[in-house]
C-alpha cells in the first residue's frame, strides 16, 4: 500500500469521530468503490484504502498509535497492539467488509444476486515474485510459472462427453437450489440451500468428460509474463484481471494476484521512498569537512560533508531515492554519517594524534532537554 496518507480523510470524518460515524463512512465509500459496482481502474485499490483505514480506526488500540505515530506506527505495533501490515490483496479487504456487513450474502448487498445457472466465476490465483531493490528502483519484468485450472478442450467445458449432453436436473428442476418453507407462530420461514444432486449447476451430466469429469477444467500449466514498475515495494502487488482459474462449466476466469517481495539491500534501508546509506568518515573528514563520492541506489552522487558534523547526523540528497510508485519524481536519499576509529595506527599516525590530544577541546556536555530526532523518538517508543 501506499504511504503518506491520512486515513482520516480517505473516510471523510474528522480525528474526533466516533464509532458510529466512522462505520457509516467506510460503509458509503466500500460499497461506492467495490470494483462490482464501479469500473474505475482505481476502484479495487480505493476500496482496499478505506477497507485499511476502517480496519486501523475501528480498533482503539490502533487508532491510538496511528494518531501518536501515524501510519508507521500501527505498521511497527506497540503498547501490545499487533503490527498491522494492511492487505496485500482485494479478497482480504473483502473479507473485512463482509465481517461488518455480510449478513444478507454479497448479491443482496450489491443488487445484482447471481442467478444459480448463470457461469461462476473461477478463483483468484496468488503467486510471488522477488525482485532486488535494483530491479524495484528501475523496473523489472519476469516471466512466471504458474500452474492453474485452464478450459477443457475436450468437452469445450460443458463437462459432458463429447456427443452426449447435460439434463437439467430432476431434483431441483433446474432451479441449482432447493427451497424449504417452515411455518411457526411468528410466520413463515424459506431457507435456500444449494442442490446436492447437481451441485448447484441446474443441470445433471450422465456421461461426464473423462478429462475433467464435468467440472469443465482441467489442470495446466503456463508461463506468464509480468511488468514490474518503477517504484514497487513488499506492500504493493500486482493484479492481472482473467488470468487466473477458469470458472466451472466454461465461467469467466478469476484473477491472477502477482505479491512482489523485495530483497533487504546490503547497504541501503528502504523508508517509504527515501534510501537511507550509512557512511562512515574519518576523524579529519568529519572535523575538517570533505566532498566524496557515495552510492546511489542506481549510481554515484557527490556528497558535501560539512566541516565538524557529528556522528549520527544525516545529509540529504534530494531526487536520489525510490521513484514514486503513484506519483511523479523520486524520494531523498539520506545519508547517515558515522566516525570510523582506525583499530591499528602506523608509528607517524599515532605520533600525529599524541600531538592533537594535547591541543584539543573536551566534548561538550550533552544538554538536558534536547529534542531527539524523529526516528529516535519513533524508535525509543517502540523499543522501550
């Protein structure tokens, strides 16, 4: 998911919402964005947005981090909250809503029941790909092996026996559900349960297709090829729409989910999109100051160190982090200066530093009271 959001403003309410407000809010907005009654090609990542904002705000524990830190708060956990990662996928978000909101079945919900004969459709299909931070800097394309449920060619996915063909079946006549009323004292009650007989498919195969054996699929494997953007992080996947199982008896295929992993890179931590370098420095270059040449995610870039920097003290290079994965332009890369202390001296080093020793300033005392930086402060609530 993408970073720099306030989840607040993706539900609309103000940070003093109560419960009932921000229910009725992720309500409105799961069923304006759900990708069944809005086509946008945004709807299926809006809707995964408000489901996470919903998610983190209902929960107090939560909420509570996510005002104090942010989002990077409930992604890290705290005050014995579990961290929350956000979904990496439309089904779980799904999941969520229908845990709030599923009473009557998803067609009642969203007005458009499917009837028990009309083609389901098939499952989603997940897959990983792992990529460098290189590859998630530039781009990157693979070619994936996946092994899924693919159309009969036999029986054209009827699922009959080329020749023969379906009935329509004699226990529900067709109807792919059975009906049961039930009077009482307070009125009648209908329950509806899929056909047994038939599976709910309306229809009865006598002769069945000995490859898929009327299921109308059979198992295939294939190679997909896939474009990785610029930009991408462990957070984010991709979704490729009908290229997942097919549905039974000749439905619409479901969805192919492609979840990229990043690999931890030996010299760069990732912070949303800036880079963060450790660079150590000698003792002159830190009290003297120096131009030096540091590595980007992608190349070189020319660092001015200034005269007595202290340990611990970031630089910034603006532009040479990540690219934004929905946005233009790049993130900073910031460069964390460390003192390195030399384990072995030769004879004239050592004579050099006897003579500095006797010349130069005690540190200064630190000062009750200073302001830690941000990323101290995150971190020592978090690890306290």
């Amino acid at each position: 998911m993408n970073g720099h959001r306030d989840y607040y403003d993706l539900l609309g309410v103000s940070r003093d919402a109560d419960a009932d407000e921000l229910k009725r809010a992720y309500r409105r907005l799961a069923m304006e964005y759900h990708p069944d009654r809005n086509s946008a090609s945004d709807a299926e990542e809006r809707f995964k947005e408000v489901t996470e904002a919903w998610e983190v705000l209902r929960d107090p524990g939560k909420r509570q981090l996510y005002d104090q830190y942010g989002e990077a708060g409930v992604r890290r956990g705290g005050g014995g909250e579990a961290p929350f990662s956000g979904f990496n996928n439309f089904s779980d978000a799904f999941d969520v809503f229908m845990r709030e909101f599923g009473g009557g079945g998803f067609g009642d919900l969203f007005g458009d029941a499917r009837s028990p004969n009309q083609p389901r459709r098939g499952s989603t299909l997940k897959v990983s790909a792992t990529i460098t931070l290189e590859e998630a800097a530039e781009g990157a394309r693979r070619s994936l092996r996946v092994s899924a449920l693919g159309r009969c060619e036999r029986c054209d996915a009827t699922g009959a026996e080329p020749g023969s063909t379906a009935s329509t079946c004699g226990t529900c006549q067709g109807a792919g559900e059975i009906r049961m009323v039930q009077r009482s004292m307070l009125g009648q009650f209908v329950s509806v349960r899929p056909c047994s007989a038939c599976g709910g498919e309306g229809t009865w195969i006598a002769d069945e297709c000995r490859d898929c054996r009327r299921t109308g699929r059979v198992r295939v494997d294939r190679s997909v090829d896939i474009e990785i953007p610029a930009g991408i992080s462990s957070d984010d996947y991709l979704k490729l729409r009908g290229r997942g199982n097919a549905g039974p008896r000749g439905g619409p295929a479901g969805d192919l989910i492609v979840q990229v992993e990043v690999e931890p890179h030996d010299r760069f931590e990732r912070r949303g999109d800036d880079l963060l370098l450790d660079l150590p420095v000698t003792f002159s270059q830190a009290a003297l100051g120096d131009e030096l040449d540091v590595p980007t995610i992608l190349g070189q870039a020319r660092l001015k160190v200034p005269a007595g920097i202290q340990a611990g003290q970031v630089l910034r290079l603006r532009g040479q982090g990540m690219p934004r994965l929905r946005a233009a332009g790049h993130g900073d890369q910031l460069v964390r200066v460390h003192t390195w202390t030399p384990s072995e001296l030769s004879r004239r080093q050592r004579d050099i530093l006897e003579s500095l020793r006797e010349v130069e300033d005690a540190p200064p005392e630190p000062r009750r009271g200073e302001d830690p930086s941000f990323w101290e402060r995150v971190k020592a609530a978090f690890t306290a």
